[in-house]
C-alpha cells in the first residue's frame, strides 16, 4: 500500500502559471484539433490507416483539454470546485492521456511496418483493422478510468480528500503503478523507440527514398527525432513523478512538482496538431502533392517501378508522417 494512503497535505495557493499554461494549452489545443478533425474529414476519401489513429488522437485530445477549464477555475483562486466534478475532471484528463500515449504508440508502430513491410500482405491486412485497435484503446481506457472512479469514491469516504490539492492515491499503490508504469508508458516508450528507429533505418537505406525528389528523407528524420523527443518530454516527468511520490518519506514536498509534471503532460495535446498535422506541406497542400505524385508515376519506366513504389508507400506513410506525427 502506499505511504500517501493517510496524508493530507495543506491546500496548495493560486498559482497562476497553471493558470496561463493551461489556458493556452485549452485554447490552442482545442482550435488545432478542430482544425485538424474538419481537414480529416473533408479528405475522407484519401484517408489512410494512419490517420484513422490520428482522428481518434484529436477526439481524445479535444476530450482532455475540455476538463482544463475546472483546473483554471481552481488554480486562479476563483473557488474550490464540487468534489465530484474535481474526480471526475481528473479522471477524465488522465484516461485521455493514456488514450493519447496509446494511439501515438499506433501511429509509430503503423508507419513503421508500413514503410519496412510494404510487400506485405499480412501487414495490408493487420493496417486494415485500425478501427479496431481504437475501439480497444477506448475500451480499456474507459474501462480502467471507470474502476479508478468507483474506487476514488470509496477512498474518499474514508479520508479528508480536497479538490486538487491531493495526491493520486489509487495509482501509486503498488499494483497500479506497476501496470501504469510498464503498461501506460514503459511499453509505448520501447514501441516508439524501437518503430522510430525502424522507420530511420528503412529510410537510410532506402535508394528510392534518397533519389526521390518527392521525399525529403532528412526532414522525416529530423520529424521522427522530434517527435520520440515530445512524447519523452510530455510524459517522461509524470510517470518519474509517480515513483517519487510512492518511494519519498515527505511527499507533501513535491506536491506542487507533481502537479507541474501534470501540466507538461497536458502541453501533448497541444503539441499533437503542431508535431504531426501542420509542419508539412503535405497536410496543408494534400491534394496537390497528390496530383504530383500521380503525374510523376504515370511518367515513371516500367524498370523503375520497385523504387517507385517503394518510395510511394514512404511517402504515402510520412504523408500520414506528415498527417500526424512523424514517427
């Protein structure tokens, strides 16, 4: 059992640095994930494996950045919120977080065995179940924030609990964040890292990729760093935090970092539209790349078809690279 079981610690002050981040993370994040979800759609006919992951991304962002506004009311010393719709809040945020660290997990492992296995007919048809994969996130992700609500209201009977000035008892207790910790993070992190590299791999040592005009394999690359760099600096500080907080004799001192650990994760949903939708002109000009491209093949020799269709399908996945993140 934790050692946060019994503690309560003092009612945090206003603090308007959570005030002005998660502001602007509420507005920008919301704006950008609107923006991207109305170009998904009205390009529903192009729409690839990838970006199926990537619509579900902006759902879950749009979801977590929507219970912000109660943070803002709070830290702004505007009031203490109803318990309830503290609990409910948090759980919401951190089981959209989770949705977000699980189907960016996807997008990196989908454009990766898209552009390594592009022969493959195993894979085309493993792509093709997309919809299923995100039904399955949002299933166990609903599931899991369901039974953390239920046991939330129980432990707080029992103790003096205040809005978000508390600690998250249920998920620093052993068994909890042991599964948080391999898998909530620790095996999205080694798929990401593992597909990123992949993709760089295949990218590096592709011909077709290093003579097309229409890739720019450097680009991707320095996309794909970004990328693993973003996901790390979002979500590697909170999950640290879950440890110190299980493990440090006075956890009432790290109190406020743990609630600033929280704050970066929530910069991911802002950071989501700008890392993997806006930064290329693949996005922002798809159809007109697309009729290049079209264009380009019908004019390609017989003899190259192997190259060029290998450097359609990097392409076609970073455009998804470029729809989304670029893993």
């Amino acid at each position: 059992m934790s050692n946060l079981t019994n503690l309560t610690c003092p009612k945090s002050e206003k603090d308007q640095v959570f005030v002005v981040v998660y502001s602007v993370v509420f507005i920008f994040g919301l704006i950008l994930n609107l923006t991207a979800l109305v170009i998904f759609f009205r390009n529903s006919k192009s729409r690839s494996h990838t970006t199926v992951y990537m619509i579900h991304l902006a759902f879950a962002d749009i979801i977590l950045v929507c219970t912000l506004p109660v943070r803002i009311y709070y830290h702004g010393g505007l009031g203490v919120p109803n318990l309830k719709i503290c609990e409910f809040a948090g759980v919401i945020l951190l089981s959209n977080m989770y949705s977000s660290i699980f189907l960016l997990t996807c997008i990196s492992l989908d454009r990766c065995v898209a552009v390594c296995f592009p022969l493959s007919s195993r894979v085309r048809e493993g792509r093709k179940k997309a919809w299923c994969v995100c039904l399955g996130i949002w299933i166990l992700t609903i599931t899991t924030s369901l039974l953390i609500y239920f046991q939330k209201k129980q432990d707080n009977t029992l103790h003096n609990i205040t809005c978000f000035s508390s600690f998250p008892r249920i998920s620093t207790q052993k068994p909890a964040l042991a599964s948080t910790l391999i898998v909530g993070f620790g095996i999205p992190l080694t798929v990401i890292i593992v597909s990123s590299w992949g993709l760089i791999r295949a990218i590096s040592k592709s011909t077709a990729v290093q003579t097309s005009d229409l890739v720019d394999s450097g680009r991707i690359k320095r996309m794909i760093i970004t990328n693993v760099a973003i996901f790390l600096f979002c979500f590697l500080p909170y999950h640290v935090m879950l440890v110190l907080l299980d493990d440090y004799k006075n956890p009432c001192s790290l109190l406020t970092a743990y609630q600033y650990s929280l704050m970066v994760a929530c910069l991911n949903a802002m950071l989501d539209p700008v890392a993997y939708y806006f930064t290329t002109e693949t996005f922002r000009r798809k159809m007109d790349v697309d009729a290049v491209h079209k264009k380009w093949q019908m004019n390609s020799h017989s003899s190259e078809g192997n190259n060029c269709s290998h450097a359609h399908n990097v392409r076609a996945s970073m455009g998804s690279i470029q729809l989304t993140r670029p893993k």
